[in-house]
C-alpha cells in the first residue's frame, strides 16, 4: 500500500506545479495580448520511446500554460529532449544548436530549452555554459517534473537557468500530458537503471532504478482506456526486474496480471527485457494471456560469452539461448526481436562467430544492429583493446546481411494469413495507411481516415522483408 505521507507528498508536488503552469499561463496571455497572436513552440525528440513518453509530459504542460505546437524551428520556444546512448546522438544536438543559434539572432526573444540524458554528462552542461551561452534553460532526467517551475522561472530571468539533479526517488503523478496518438499509448512503469552494462551510460545519466506504485499503474492504464487507449506499451530500461524496489514486491509478471484485468484494454506491449531477469512466471503469464502481444524484444547484445562477461551481462550464450528455446516452447508464434553491438572492445573474429551463431538459431523477426559507441565515463571505454573502424564496419555489414536474410525468412511465414492490425497512421503515399499486428509487424495497405485507431482484418499479401503489402479483408 502506498504510505499516507508519501501520498501527501506527491499531490503537494503536483498542485505546486499545476500553480507554476498558472502563473505561466498568465505571462503567456499578457505577451499574445501584446504582440497580437499565439506564442508558438517545437518540441523535437531524439532517442528512445521512454523519451517519446517524457516528451509528450512536456507538450501537455506547453498545451496548459497556453503555447501552440509546430513542426517549424522558427518558433518562440524551441526545446530538445537529448539521448546520450551514442555519441552520434550528442553531435546531431550541437549541430542543431548551431542552426538555432542564426534563427535566435533574428529573433533575440526566442527561448531555447535543453533537457534529457544528454544533459545528465557534466562535460556537456559545461560545453553549453561555454559554447552555447544563448540557451536559456538546461535540466536533466530526474527533475522534469519540475518543468512548469523551471519555465517559467525562465520566462522572467534574462540568465541561463541550468538545474541538474544527480538523482531523485521523487516519481510525481497526474501532470498533464498530450499523447501522440489517441488510441495508443506508453506507461512509465519505472525509471532508472541498475545493471550497469560496461558500455553503456544509461544508468549514469538517468539513475537507480525506482517503479511505480501497480496502484497508481493500473489508475493510469484506466484513464488512459476511459480516454480511448486499447493499446499500452509498458516502458522501462529493464521491465522484467520492475516492482523490486517497492516497499511490498510485486513481479512484473504480477502487474501484468492485473492490467490484464482493464476492462477495455485490447492490446498490451512492453519493452525493454533483459535476459537475465525473465522470469518463468514472466512466459507463463504471456502464454496464458489474451492481451498480452506476442512480440518480445529481448536484447542480445553479443553471443560470445566471453564479450558478454566484458559487458557485465550476467548470462552467457548457452543461458540466452535456452531462454530463448523455452519462451518458442511456451508460445510457438512468438516474435522476437533484439539489440546487437558490433566492435565492442576486444572483439575478434570467433567472437563475432558466435553472434552470428546465436542469430542463425535464435530466429529473430528483425535485430537493432549497432556499431559500439564510446561512451566516456563507462568502463568499456578505459578499455585499450579498441577495434578498428573499418574491421567493426566490415563485420557490420556481415551482420547486417545476415539479419535482414533471417527477418525476410521469419517474416514470410505470414504471407497469405489474415491477421487483425491497429490502425495508426497514413503513410507518404496518400490513401495508404500504416499498422501493427499483434506481432510487432508493420503492414501497408489501402484504407481511410475512418479507420484511425480502429482494428481491421487485414491480408498479408507480399512480404517485403521487414513489413507487408496487404489489403483489407473484411
């Protein structure tokens, strides 16, 4: 049970949001009243769908205190949620940035907003205390709940405001929020990281792991169903270890249980798992449910068993495997789908055999291939046995070829079959829409507007690798 105080202490911290999105919203109307027309904001997203999901936090707040959304950077109010994962994604910022700098020039009043992961690494807040001075507002992962506050403290100081917490156990709920889409939706379910991955810097930068209450979970999953949600992805770094940090445990599988009892909600989805916290209980409950995709993302990473000790993964290749032997047991039309890093220090040849090994048996739908990034800060990048670029590119495209080969073979078993899709958006090419099987699986096909949102027969006619052409089958 949640512990009266505790209560207390979260609806406190949202009512005193909820008064800075008030007292911004006044400062808005003054300025439109002023210069005769809406204030506009850019919202851009970079990295994964739990940063999709904080973005959305962010437009519901922009919505409330009264700015008016668009795609143009020419906008009054431009903000970046950064990811940090590569450092691709770092570089891609500060040549954004670069861009913004010329369209502030033009417009001195413009507001630049920084906030994310990225955020999270002390050499980038220096770099953009020192290079960047013209951004406005700077924060990090652990405190964006407090971005109504911070707004609009920016709103009235002419300084950067850079406020970045080192970490928080503070999850604060019932702020406002403006979905992507109306039928679908993601769910925080918990936040943070504790497996510490060699390589990887998600722990550093969004903290210790910390879930959600299943109470305030399921209240969440009800409003959302009430508002016209049938679809939920439940989103965490490592879902399987969720409920672990509650004062009374609950499994993840235990949760799932009870969003399965959500009157109204067809579909649930989640991601990410890890290997070693999949849980027998975990695949009984999949296999049993009716909601409950049959699509599981289940991180490789490496199959040698030597790299996967490097990396501090805590399974090896013969343990992954025969996870993955047990879940196709369970449930035979599973989907699976993973993650793979190329180059990681130290990497040989019979290495990258072994990856390549796990892929021929494992049977993946599609793999997210990757060549590994350094990431300062994480052990693996001290390492001095880096690969060279051009052997870990050259393995790349090995690997790569191997996967779409695999994923045109695994995806073919649908051709011809009839299988029920969400609708979800309109493709490019007009009157062509775009949906989602039960198995993750993208198909196109011939519809219309009115079917937004909506699940409709589709056949799977011609495989085209990674999705298929279909058409209605009703």
């Amino acid at each position: 049970m949640i512990k009266d105080t505790e209560t207390k202490e979260i609806q406190n911290e949202t009512e005193r949001q909820r008064s800075f999105i008030e007292l911004a919203r006044a400062l808005t109307q003054q300025k439109m009243q002023t210069i005769g027309r809406p204030l506009t904001y850019c919202l851009t997203t970079f990295g994964c769908q739990m940063n999709e999901k904080q973005s959305e936090a962010v437009a519901g707040i922009m919505d409330e205190i009264g700015y008016v959304r668009q795609d143009s950077e020419e906008a009054d109010v431009v903000i970046y949620n950064t990811c940090t994962v590569r450092e691709n994604a770092n570089l891609k910022v500060y040549g954004r940035l670069g861009h913004l700098h010329s369209l502030k020039d033009q417009n001195p009043d413009m507001k630049i907003v920084l906030f994310g992961c990225m955020m999270q690494e002390p050499q980038v807040v220096e770099k953009i205390k020192k290079t960047y001075s013209f951004v406005n507002l700077v924060f990090g992962t652990h405190n964006i709940f407090k971005f109504a506050e911070l707004f609009y403290d920016m709103l009235l100081s002419d300084m950067q405001i850079v406020d970045i917490w080192e970490g928080t156990d503070q999850i604060v709920e019932d702020l406002p929020t403006e979905r992507n889409y109306t039928f679908k939706s993601g769910v925080n379910i918990m936040f943070g990281c504790n497996n510490f991955c060699s390589y990887c810097i998600v722990p550093y930068v969004r903290g210790r792991e910390r879930s959600r209450k299943p109470e305030a979970i399921v209240k969440e999953v009800e409003r959302l169903v009430a508002d016209g949600v049938s679809e939920v992805m439940l989103l965490g770094q490592n879902v399987n270890s969720y409920g672990k940090t509650l004062e009374n445990p609950v499994t993840f599988a235990q949760l799932l249980t009870m969003l399965e009892e959500v009157e109204g909600l067809k579909r649930i989805r989640f991601m990410t798992s890890h290997p070693k916290d999949l849980s027998d209980e975990l695949i009984e409950v999949m296999a049993k449910s009716k909601k409950i995709c049959h699509h599981l993302h289940l991180p490789l990473q490496s199959g040698s068993s030597r790299v996967l000790k490097e990396m501090n993964r805590r399974y090896d290749k013969e343990k992954y495997l025969n996870l993955v032997e047990k879940i196709r047991t369970a449930i035979p039309d599973i989907s699976l789908t993973t993650d793979i890093i190329v180059g990681f220090p130290g990497e040989t040849e019979e290495d990258f055999q072994e990856t390549l090994d796990v892929v021929k048996k494992a049977g993946y739908d599609t793999a997210f291939t990757f060549i590994y990034s350094k990431r300062t800060g994480t052990p693996a990048a001290a390492k001095e046995d880096q690969v060279p670029a051009d052997v870990t590119k050259e393995r790349f495209n090995r690997l790569l070829a191997l996967v779409q080969e695999q994923g045109r073979i695994r995806s073919s078993r649908f051709a011809g079959t009839v299988q029920e899709v969400l609708v979800e958006e309109e493709s490019k090419e007009k009157g062509i829409f775009t949906g989602r099987t039960q198995y993750n699986l993208l198909v196109h096909f011939p519809a219309d507007e009115s079917l937004l949102g909506t699940y409709v027969n589709v056949k799977l006619e011609e495989c085209k690798g990674f999705y298929y052409l279909g058409s209605l089958a009703d």
